[in-house]
C-alpha cells in the first residue's frame, strides 16, 4: 500500500499544480480512509459517500473539490491498470459556483488600512504581523505568493518587491509604499533575526512564524482567519476577500485594465475583468443575496 501510495502521489504531481497535487493528495488520503474497499467501489458507492458531505459541508466548491480529487484517484486506477473504469466520471454535481466577484461584500481602502491598527498580544509579532498584512492590502499577494517570498526579493533602496510566476500567475515587481519600507526595515533587521531560534540555519524566507520556522501558506490563511476573520460583522475577511477589494478598488479609481493585470498578476484581462461588474450588476447581486422573499 505504501508503493502504491508513492506511486499516486508521484502520478498527482506529474499532471498537477503543486497546488492541486497537494490538495487532491489529502482529499484522496481522507477518502480512502472513510470508503473502505474504495478501489473497488461502484457508481452508488461513490453517490451516497457524496451525499453524507452534503450535511458536514455546506460551500458547493469543497463538494466539487472532493469530488475532482476522487475522479483523480480512479484515473489513477486505470493508469495503473488496476481498474478499466472509472466509476466517478459521470458524476456532475448541481451546486452553482458563480465567478462573479460579489462587490458588496468588499472592502474600502479605507477599511482595509485598519486591518493594520490591531493590537497585537506578543511584541515580538507585531512588525511580522504587519508585514504580513500590509503585503495583502497594499500589494494583493497570494498567501503562495508570501509564502515563496526571500530577503533578495525585497529591494529596500529601490522600494520594490518581486514576486515570482506561479502557475496561474505572472512575475511582477511591484512599488512598496513608504511607510512599508521602514516597516519591513525594522522587521528584517532587528525582529526577524531575534525570531530565529537556530542562529546558524541559514533561513532566506520573509515571513517566520513564532517558532522560527518559514511560515506556509496554510499557515499565513489560518493566521488572517483567526485574528481578523471577524473584523467586519457580516464579510468574512480573508486572503482573498482583500485581495478582491484592494483589484476592485483599483479599478474603480479609474486605473487602466491592463495596469490592474499586472500588478495583479493575471494572466489573462478577462480574470481582470471580472472585477469590473457594473453598478447594475453589482445592485442584482446585493438584491438577490439580501432580499427576504426568494
């Protein structure tokens, strides 16, 4: 089992993201281990185990996600000649996932600047802690984006930042701001050393988190959801819901389209333009979401 497991992990990572590999990987580890026999499993096997998520997750895209990871597995199967079917390639599940970019549940820069004015419990975290979230609002990176980032990446003479190309993203140098220059230069050279516990590791990672360690992206998402998820009642705020804001409200100010793409990253202006909704759109949205009788 544990050749085979190799083997699928090897078979994920080949026709995968790092990303995706790494989530499917999980997905697929959590299935096995609640389908006994899964490898044989039938069309309505697969169906009912579906449907016993349904009462545990209520979000379409993580049913969908699961469902993907599972679709993966028995391809894997028929790669490896251990089945020539693949019982969960006719599922299609009905959960809508809308890509419109819900402008309501966004934030004002304004709003989003307070995200840096939270009282931190331990010292040490504050700079990091700044760091961190002025990289959200200021640049809209993605927590993978942070994660990857080294000392060489920032140029405190010039006043950038480079981000590297991911798969779905593109490499940019962007400006930082000038009050982020002193932040970060107080960060790196006077906290974030006293933040590594082993002073001969040669540790090239931005972000540490209070054990010394480079911080993941995991760990970078789990920190904004538990000190900031509940800042503003009714939005959630999140990696991406800033992200989201500070793209849109560079839109609304009137930047270029073409500006806004690569500064975000995007590979392509249609992703950009989806931030573009307009005042008709975005009110249908709030009236369907809000609206008491549906």
């Amino acid at each position: 089992m544990k050749q085979d497991n190799r083997e699928l992990i090897q078979y994920l990572r080949n026709r995968y993201t790092p990303d995706t590999a790494k989530a499917y990987e999980r997905e697929i580890t959590i299935f096995l281990g609640n389908l006994p026999g899964a490898n044989k499993a039938i069309y309505k096997d697969l169906v009912n185990y579906l449907g016993t998520l349904r009462s545990r997750y209520s979000n379409g895209r993580t049913i969908n996600r699961i469902l993907a990871s599972i679709k993966a597995y028995y391809e894997f199967l028929n790669y490896t000649g251990q089945r020539k079917d693949n019982p969960a390639k006719s599922i299609k599940l009905r959960d809508k996932q809308s890509r419109d970019i819900q402008l309501q549940d966004l934030f004002t820069t304004e709003e989003l600047e307070t995200l840096l004015n939270r009282k931190e419990r331990f010292n040490k975290l504050e700079y990091r802690n700044k760091v961190l979230m002025s990289l959200l609002i200021y640049q809209a990176l993605h927590p993978k984006e942070m994660e990857e980032l080294t000392l060489n990446d920032i140029n405190l003479q010039q006043g950038t930042i480079y981000i590297k190309a991911r798969p779905k993203s593109n490499s940019r140098e962007l400006a930082l701001k000038p009050t982020q220059i002193m932040l970060f230069y107080q960060y790196i050279f006077e906290i974030r050393t006293k933040l590594i516990k082993n002073k001969n590791e040669d540790l090239q990672k931005l972000l540490l988190g209070s054990t010394g360690n480079p911080m993941a992206a995991e760990d970078i998402t789990k920190h904004i959801k538990r000190n900031y998820g509940k800042r503003f009642k009714g939005r959630k705020v999140n990696a991406q819901t800033i992200r989201q804001s500070l793209i849109t409200n560079l839109l609304k100010a009137g930047n270029d389209l073409r500006i806004v793409q690569t500064f975000a990253g995007h590979k392509y202006p249609s992703t950009t333009e989806k931030y573009k909704q307009t005042n008709v759109e975005a009110l249908k949205t709030a009236v369907n979401q809000y609206h008491p009788i549906k």
